[in-house]
C-alpha cells in the first residue's frame, strides 16, 4: 500500500485554494446546468462531472509548478 505524504510547508497548503475554488465552481455551475436541462438526478450528476473538470482543468495550470517546487 502506498504511503501517504504529510504537507510540511504553508505554500503547499496554498496550493489547495485554487482546487477547493475550482471545485466549488464546478459543483454550483454543474448543478445549475444539469437543474435548466434535465433536474435534480441530472444535477448532481453535472454537479459531479463539473467539479472533476474543473479539479483537472487546475492540475493542468498548477501541476508543472508544484511539481517544480518540489524537486
């Protein structure tokens, strides 16, 4: 089994903050989208499918760089 790495440093807790914001954003435009077309089955699941996207969408811009930092 894997081991889990404890974050040491306060900047690597500053990079949760553009994630926690993506994902909230994802899951209210989600859920908003999915309330307009279908209701609120097809709203969780839009809700859902947005945070992911919207998490990869961050990984994608903050990725490089923290796995910069970190070597």
């Amino acid at each position: 089994m894997g081991k889990i790495g404890i974050m040491k440093s306060l900047k690597e807790y500053l990079f949760l903050i553009p994630y926690v914001l993506a994902v909230c954003l994802g899951l209210k435009f989600g859920y908003d989208f999915g309330m307009q077309i279908s209701g609120p089955i097809m709203a969780v699941i839009t809700a859902i499918i947005g945070a992911v996207f919207c998490s990869i969408i961050v990984e994608s811009f903050l990725g490089k760089k923290r796995r910069g930092n970190s070597k």
